[in-house]
C-alpha cells in the first residue's frame, strides 16, 4: 500500500493540500492519505480524499512519536514528538516494516507538507 501523509496549518486550502501531494507523489496516486488525529474534520484532507477516491487515516499523535523521519521541523518535534507529521503518518498509516520512498515536500504557500511511504510488504 502506498500513503501519503500529510502534515498541514488549520488555514491550509485544498490547494495548499494538492500542491505538497503533487510535489510528493509526481503525480501518482496513492492507495490511501494519513495525518494526525486532530486534524480529523479539517475539510482540506476530507474533500482531497474524496476527490481522488481514497480513504484517510487519522493517526493519534502519540503513534508519531515512535517513526524515525528523515526531516525535521522544530515545531512538529515540539508539538508532535516527530521530525515530520508527514512522514511519521504516512509510515503509521502504511504498517510494519513501512518506508518512506519521498520525503516531505512542502506545498507552494507553505501551509501543507506531504510524504509518501510504501508498505513492507507491497
């Protein structure tokens, strides 16, 4: 399965969302997207899953805190114990033995990032 994760500003538009997926994703579309858990009910991440067809895992922020990231941004250490929301949920999202195969990319007006991980055992 491949995710892709999202990390994302409360002021974040659908299109601050599809610029970091484009950016990440090359244009490819992924099985599923994840991001934090209190993000659940942002109409930015429901209305992208819904017009691409795929569903979205809400992560809690507690199963952040354990994915290594190969970025890292001060504030996402700071509020979710993890380098990048982004990666970390779409290594959540995508299960065990998870990699990242793009790491966070950050959307054009810089509200959203974007991270694709591959599952271990696709």
């Amino acid at each position: 399965m491949i995710v892709a994760g999202f990390g994302f500003s409360s002021s974040a538009t659908l299109a601050s969302l599809r610029s970091a997926l484009e950016l990440a994703t090359d244009g490819q579309t992924p099985d599923a997207l994840a991001t934090v858990a209190d993000k659940d009910g942002h109409t930015a991440i429901t209305t992208l899953a819904d017009s691409i067809s795929v569903p979205v895992h809400f992560i809690p922020a507690d199963d952040l805190a354990g994915h290594r990231t190969l970025t890292c941004s001060p504030r996402s250490r700071a509020t979710y114990g993890t380098g990048s929301v982004a990666e970390a949920s779409a290594l959540a999202a995508a299960g065990p033995g998870a990699r990242l195969i793009s790491p966070r990319q950050i959307s054009d007006d810089r509200l959203a990032t974007c991270a694709v991980a591959i599952g271990g055992h696709s």
